[in-house]
C-alpha cells in the first residue's frame, strides 16, 4: 500500500478517526470527541531515550550487585540483596509467583529497555539514510514485543511496596538501607523518565510508515464499517470490497474488530475468575509471623488493622487502599460497564464520557494493587532471624497476585467503545483532532 497523504488516526476509546495536525515539541493531539491522546511529540525523543536508557541499565546492574538492606534483632543479622527480595517465593514452592516478581521488575523492564533503544537506533540510520541490517519483519516484531509488555512493568510499585515494608518493620528491629537500595529508587524514577521520552508516533512513522486508510475520512467511527484501526500501531486498516482485513497493514498485528458481544464474554470471563480468586485471598493469611516459637497469621486486614494500632495511619491507608478498596471498587466499576454496554440504544456523549472516565480509573489503578504481594515478598526475604524471628508467605498471596492479573484482563479487553454512537459534530467538536501543549 502507498503512503497516504495525511495520517488518520482512530481513538481507540471512542472510535473517532481524527486527522492529526503538524505537531511542535512538546505538543499532543487530543481526540475532539473524548479527549484521548492520540499523538504527543517529544524534543530530541531519540537522543533521550538512549540516555536514559543507559542510565536505568547501568542503576539495574548496580542494584542487582550491591546489599539491598539488612534487618537485625537480638544481636542477630539478616542482609539481602534485591535478586533474593524477588525470587523468595522460590524457596516456600511457588515458583510462578517468583517468576512473576523476577520478570515484572527486573527481566521485562530491562528487556523493554533495550528494544526500544535498539529500535530507535535502528530508525536514527533509517531518518539518515543509512543502510540497516535488521529486515522490516524483524523489527515488527520487536515493536510488537515492546508495546504489549509496556503495562506489565511494575518497577515503581515494587519502590513503594519497599517503603511500605521498612514501615512495618521499623517498630520491630533495625533496618539499614544498603546501596542497591538508593540505585534502586534512582532506577524506578529513571524508568518512569524513560518512558516519557518515548515517542511512538516519530518510531513508527520513520520505521514503519502509514499505510494508505483508502476511502476512510475523519468523522468515521468504529460503526461506519470501513475500517478497523490496530490497537498497537494506530493504523487504519480499510475494508476493502467488505472483506475484514486479518493482519495489520503496517505492523503485521492480529486485529481485533469491533465485536463488543465477543469482548464482553472475555471480559467477564476474567472478571468472574478475579471475584473467584478475591474471596480466597482475603480468607486466608497474607503471611505467618513466627516469633519466639509462637506462629501468628495475618490477613490482608489483619495487617492493616496492625499498622493503624501502631499509629502509622499514611501506611495503612495505602495498603487499604491498594488492597482492599481498589480491587473491590474495580470489580464493582467493570461489573457495571459490562452490564452498560449491552443497552440497545447508544449513550448520549456526556453519558459515554462519564462512563469512559470511569474506565480510564480501572486502567490507571489496576496494577497498583500488587503492593501488598511485593511487602510480602520483601519481609518474607528480610525477615529470616532462625530462632528469633521468622516471616513466610501465606497462600494469599498468590491468589491475590491472580486476583490482579485478571482484574487488569478484563480492563484491558473491555471495549469502552461500546457507549458511543455515530459522531454528530457541533461547534465545539470539530473533526480534526485538536492541539494541546504537552503536559
């Protein structure tokens, strides 16, 4: 297909297709219909991301090689390292949660940020002519590697699930914060910094190019049944002769059309199993503290209640928060969209809007419940005193890491299209998507 003479964009939160405007540095363009950000432009996005880059590995590697921190009582000392926070759970035979703690803060993010920085090294030689040795096919797939594990990164919820831990522990013994711990703390910021300076549109653009939309204009929607936009690369893909394109045109991904009877099953699908796996991980203990001989389970509120009675109120309302009242309330918000989006007649865009507000809240807040999954792993790891003091995970704490994971499935295959109807354009919604400064 030829390169078109305009890029089309389609929301994919409300299925608008937008024309994007020429975009200065460190400006977005903003969907009209929904607000969504549908392309932002970053200063110097190439020469950025390689220094940041750079730095997260190199902070990775020295928290990988230094103590973390080391707890002592009794004249008796326990130190760690960060390798030993996450692969825990190894030693107390669950190994698949291991391997999720290993792979989220450590493998992936680190695995993420070498592609992206190959990837725009690789379009620095393109934008310059250069010749590359790495076919297109190749780097299609490193491109669809990078942006799907994006979400599964939870470096800076690990951070905060350290800091709750030294919380808990600090009326119990001593704690000392080694230097892997600060390299630590520089890396998850350098991390979030890293992310920032990614610009997808200029990746894409200049390493894989749009392909031609064919007769799609801006004001279609999802329910003009021309087209189906790729949830990964942006690109429209047209219909042609009423045949549903399978693969994306640009960037080789299955796609998804709009089949919202579909999407719901899978969503309630998980969402049933999230409800399964909650009650299980609020019944049984989180952890078991042995003290002295004597054996004390906690509970996800026992902890809570614990950290209130010993005055540390922030503490306790993170943990209740990210525990208690962030699943339920994302179980109970996503329970309601489903039921939503089986109404025959389309919302009004006001009534769509507050319902897509809702949405974006599960997205943003889903991942940040794995905060009590980490606190156990690190006191489980911390706290090893043999005859003095001694803390092991309970089985809640892999059905609460499921409970997570399911929850952020359901989120992520709901289609929060489903509340919009065909765009009526007024005075305050035109159809060119519109230019904000960059927050």
């Amino acid at each position: 297909m030829s390169k078109p003479e305009r890029t089309l964009i389609a929301c994919h939160e409300c299925g608008l297709v937008s024309a994007i405007p020429p975009l200065g540095n460190g400006h977005k363009a903003s969907c009209p219909r929904c607000g969504h950000t549908l392309a932002r432009r970053v200063e110097n996005c190439s020469a950025k991301v390689t220094a940041f880059g750079i730095s997260c590995l190199v902070m990775l590697a020295l928290s990988c090689s230094f103590p973390f921190m080391s707890f002592s009582a009794g004249g008796i000392s326990h130190q760690i390292s960060l390798i030993d926070a996450l692969q825990v759970f190894r030693h107390f035979d669950n190994n698949a949660l291991a391997a999720l703690l290993l792979s989220t803060v450590i493998f992936l993010p680190a695995l993420y940020i070498v592609v992206v920085m190959y990837l725009f090294a690789l379009t620095e030689k393109k934008v310059e002519g250069k010749a590359t040795l790495t076919p297109d096919h190749v780097a299609k797939r490193l491109c669809r590697l990078v942006f799907r594990v994006e979400i599964w990164l939870l470096v800076d919820i690990f951070l905060i699930g350290v800091i709750v831990s030294l919380v808990k522990i600090a009326a119990l013994a001593d704690v000392e914060l080694g230097s892997a711990f600060w390299s630590y703390a520089a890396y998850s910021a350098l991390v979030v910094l890293f992310s920032r300076a990614i610009d997808k549109e200029w990746l894409w653009e200049n390493l894989l190019p749009h392909c031609s939309t064919g007769d799609v204009k801006t004001g279609d929607t999802h329910l003009s049944s021309n087209h189906t936009a790729c949830s990964l690369c942006h690109q429209i893909n047209p219909h042609s002769k009423g045949k549903l394109p399978t693969y994306c045109c640009r960037c080789d991904s299955k796609l998804h059309h709009y089949e919202p009877r579909t999407n719901d099953s899978w969503a309630w699908s998980f969402l049933f199993s999230a409800i399964i796996f909650y009650i299980p991980a609020n019944l049984y203990p989180m952890m078991y503290t042995v003290s002295l001989g004597s054996t004390e389970r906690s509970t996800i509120m026992d902890g809570v209640i614990l950290l209130w009675q010993l005055g540390s109120y922030p503490v306790a309302s993170i943990i209740f928060i990210a525990s208690v009242f962030v699943p339920m309330t994302k179980m109970f918000i996503m329970i309601w969209l489903l039921r939503s989006s089986k109404a025959t007649t389309y919302e009004s865009d006001s009534n769509a809007m507050k319902k897509l507000k809702y949405y974006r809240f599960t997205e943003l807040v889903g991942r940040w419940s794995m905060i009590d999954v980490f606190v156990v792993a690190l006191l489980s790891a911390l706290v090893n005193l043999k005859g003095l003091m001694t803390i092991s995970p309970g089985p809640a704490a892999l059905y609460f890491a499921l409970v997570v994971f399911f929850t952020m499935c359901a989120a992520l295959i709901f289609d929060p299209r489903t509340f919009w109807g065909p765009y009526v354009p007024n005075k305050q919604n035109e159809t060119s998507a519109l230019t904000v400064q960059a927050a």
